[in-house]
C-alpha cells in the first residue's frame, strides 16, 4: 500500500536531510519570494514568454524535456517553487557526500545553495528556471554516485550527460564537488595517495565518458533535425575545439574568480568583506589540520593536496578551458558555491583536544555564514527591485510607442516592423550589486533586435501587450533598408521622426548610426 512504501521510504530519510532539505524551502522563499509572485520579465522572458525552449542549435538538446514538465509558459510561481525545490535537492545530495550529521551543517549547506546569486540569477530567467534547476541537481547527483562507498561511475555519466544536454555549465558542480570530496578525504580521512589517484581516475573517466555520450546524442540530434549551432558564447568554435588558448583561458579563470567573490570596482562593501573572512579562515583551519593529522609526514598526500587546491579555481570555470572567449556571466558560476562549503564543514570537521577552541571555531562557522545567507537574501530582493523598477519603466516606453505607431500614417496597414538600434542604456544584461546579477539591468528591458537567435524584444512586446502583431525585418532585407537615404534621415527615438513606413514597413529607430 501506498502509506506502507511512504512510512518505509520516511524512516530511510536521515534527520539531517530534512533539515537541509526544509531550511533551503525556507530561505528560498526569503530570497525569491519577491520574484515568484511578480510578473518581473527581462528582456529575454518577454521572447519566451511562451516557447517550446528548443535550445538544440545551443547545444541545450534535453533542456525542453527538463521544462516540458511545467508547460512551456513562463510561470513565475511554479517554476520558481519547482527551482528552489530541486536545489533543496541537490543541497541534500551535497549532504549525503560529506556524511553531514549535524542539524546545522544541513541547515546551512540547504540555506546557502538555494541563496547563492546564480540561483538568483536563474530566477530572473525563470523560463528555464525549473530546467536549470533539474540540471544542478542531476550534477550534485552524479558527484554522489562518483563518491559513494561503492561508486556507480556508469550512472553518473548518463547524469552528466543529461545535465549538459540542459545547461552545459553545471558540470562544474560536478567538479567542484569530487574535488571537494577528494581533499576531505585526504586531510579528515587520512585517504593513501593510490586510492586517491585511483578514484580520481575512475572519476575523470566517468566524467569523460559522460561528456562524450554527450557530445555523441547531440551530434545524432544535429544531424537528424538538420540543426546548425548558432553562434553565441562561441558555441560552433567549441564544438569543434577551435577556441582554444590556454593563457586567454587562464586569464578568464582568474578575472572570473575574482569578479565573483572580491569584485571591489563599486568600492569595498559587506560581501567582498565577508568572503575575504571566509576565504581566510578556511585556508587557516585546512593548513591547522593537516598540520594536526600530520599529513605533512606524507610529502605526496601534500603534494596532491596542493594540486587538488589549485585546480578548484580552474574546475569552477572549466569551461573557459574549451573556449576562451566565452562570457562567464553569473548564470554559469553556480560551481563557485563549492568554495562555500569548505567553511561551512569546518562546523563539523576535527575537533581540537581543545573544547573551547572548537566551540569558538563553530561559532564563528554559524555566525559568518549565517551573516552571508542573509547578505544573499538582500542582494536577490534588491536584484528583483531593481527588475520591476525596469520593466515598468520599459512598459511606460512600450506604450509610448505603440501609441505612436497608431499615431503614424499608413502603419495600420502594415503587417512587418523594423526595429533599428536599441534604447539608450538598454545595453547592460547585468547589473552589479557585487557580485553582478546577469538578467537584470538598470536600464530597459526592451533591447536591440538579436539576429542570431533571431529575437525581437520590441516585436514580441507588442504582440503580448498592444495585440500589435508583427514579423520583424531581419538579415539582408534589414541591411538594405538601413542604407536608404530616408532612414539615414529619420531622427532617433524620440523624435518626432523616428517612426516612419517604407514599402508596408513600419521602421522605428532607436538609434543613430554609428552609436553601436
């Protein structure tokens, strides 16, 4: 009977789980509540406001299976509960890793994952939160399966796999995780050097084997549908491994480490200083102990140990390794979480003979990460402030120029549009409130015509909000009409002359030659 199987399954779910699991439903409504029950479009939710997210040409081949569960509707609710339950999911699996049994260690790995501002960030293009969100989870999953007592190295490829096919940028959870694992070990469990190595061999094999199923079922879909890969963040070049430059990665690697954590261009401010006192503290208490486990005995195990330290900075932007030019915007750095969670296993790692200088070391684990949560939670409900004070004053501008294209002669007959240009300071798709929050600018949400996706903000909008329904001038057509000695004339929104018909075409210019 169904109550028999729910009573058996609740007694195999540890305390500690449920802990993690309900404190990241909490403070995932502290955090996003404000979003999830507020229409508060980008520019992008205004494109797929309704779309079927086939994302093949990107690269993104499962990603509409992941977020056909929750329709294809830009849902502010359900896909926004549907992400941060799946992240509460993924925070439990990272509690199964680490053999978490403390109520607070659970509480705050759960509070800090589903606080982090790539989650914020993924909210904001909530669209594909719910699929994005099945992506972390199936990576921290697959991390479980590589570090269980007895490894399923087969079941956590296909997991790779099927989280690349959503977001490719999550298999630096994966990474990050293993080699988390791997240094706990060493310096807790005093791990020898040859089952090190050999685990880390049975990893990179899985994880290899899981990115080349990958690659292969994405080839197979390409081919079948006769689908070309688009050219955005360099995906055609990293498909066929031709961006890559070891020292552009490296410089990427390391302006994307420290733009996510010591980003002090807007001047010092809470969160720089807080991951300043984590990174410290961390780094302090991981040489005490392995000084006090005497891990220096083995020059090897210190050898390895140093290794594993510096690839985490390079696994959480590993995919700046296959392509150089790609933007490690927030969206992709949910990897970098991991560097949190080797303050927040101090609260239960080696215990000094010493009770008060472990009582001391857990207060200052509960109190600087608990400061760092709520520090999170402010920056995501400043972050969708800052998305509603933008798309009202985008719908102000919308409405203005629908008004004026009725306000036009010979537009109502028109049927096609030509959007030039883009608003003034409707460029940014990120604003920075340290760290930056890609999705969110101060300025418009209503941006410029992207050809290579082949999307029209301005177009769609019309058609959500004044049932204004137009097929925007694109490619070569666009060029041509760009040239003529009539829109070289017209004057830039907005000015009286900025909307004008050429041959039952409504052209609207947003901006003056040359301005791009």
């Amino acid at each position: 009977m169904p109550e028999k199987v729910l009573k058996k399954l609740n007694t195999k779910i540890l305390s500690e789980w449920k802990v993690c699991f309900f404190s990241a439903l909490l403070v995932g409504l502290l955090a996003h509540l404000y979003k999830i029950t507020n229409w508060l479009p980008n520019w992008d939710s205004l494109v797929f406001r309704y779309d079927a997210q086939n994302m093949v040409a990107l690269g993104r081949w499962f990603l509409p299976v992941a977020c056909s569960f929750s329709s294809f509707y830009d849902l502010p609710f359900l896909n926004g509960i549907i992400s941060i339950i799946f992240h509460a999911l993924g925070a439990v699996c990272i509690c199964r890793i680490f053999n978490v049994h403390k109520t607070i260690t659970a509480f705050l790995i759960g509070a800090v994952i589903v606080s982090f501002p790539t989650v914020t960030s993924v909210m904001m293009y909530n669209y594909v939160a719910d699929g994005y969100s099945i992506a972390f989870f199936l990576s921290a999953l697959a991390a479980l399966y590589m570090t269980k007592e007895k490894p399923r190295y087969v079941t956590a490829a296909v997991l790779i796999c099927l989280s690349a096919g959503i977001y490719q940028a999550y298999i630096t959870v994966t990474i990050m995780l293993v080699l988390l694992k791997l240094i706990d070990e060493i310096i807790y469990n005093k791990a020898e050097l040859v089952g090190i190595l050999k685990k880390c061999a049975f990893m990179l094999l899985s994880g290899v084997v899981g990115m080349a199923l990958y690659a292969v079922l994405f080839k197979v879909i390409q081919t079948v549908f006769a689908i070309e890969l688009l050219d955005y963040q360099g995906i055609n070049s990293t498909a066929s491994l031709l961006g890559i430059n070891l020292f552009a990665s490296l410089y990427v690697v390391k302006e994307t480490f420290i733009k996510c954590f010591f980003d002090v261009s807007q001047g010092i401010n809470v969160y720089v200083v807080l991951n300043g006192l984590i990174f410290f503290f961390t780094l302090l208490y991981y040489i005490k102990y392995t000084v006090k486990n005497k891990i220096y005995k083995k020059p090897v195990n210190i050898l390895m140990l140093v290794i594993l330290g510096a690839v985490l900075i390079f696994g959480a932007a590993a995919l700046a390794f296959i392509n150089a030019d790609v933007d490690y915007h927030n969206l992709m750095r949910m990897g970098y979480a991991v560097f949190y969670l080797f303050f927040i296993l101090l609260y239960e790692r080696g215990a000094d003979t010493n009770e008060k200088h472990t009582c001391v070391k857990c207060w200052i684990v509960l109190l600087t990460t608990v400061v760092m949560i709520a520090n999170q939670v402010v920056i995501a409900n400043v972050s969708y402030h800052k998305a509603q004070i933008a798309y009202e004053k985008s719908y102000g501008v919308l409405m203005r120029i629908a008004d004026r294209i009725e306000q036009t002669p010979e537009a109502q007959n028109c049927d096609r549009i030509l959007v030039l240009g883009a608003l003034d300071n409707s460029k940014d798709y990120s604003v920075n409130l340290t760290p930056d929050i890609t999705g969110i600018t101060d300025g418009y949400i209503i941006r410029a015509d992207d050809e290579v996706v082949r999307q029209s903000v301005l177009t769609s909008s019309l058609s959500d909000y004044c049932e204004k329904n137009y097929e925007f001038v694109s490619g070569d057509e666009k060029k041509r009409l760009a040239q003529t000695e009539t829109v070289k004339a017209m004057g830039k929104w907005p000015s009286k002359d900025c909307i004008s018909v050429i041959d039952d075409i409504i052209i609207i210019k947003l901006e003056t030659e040359g301005e791009n």
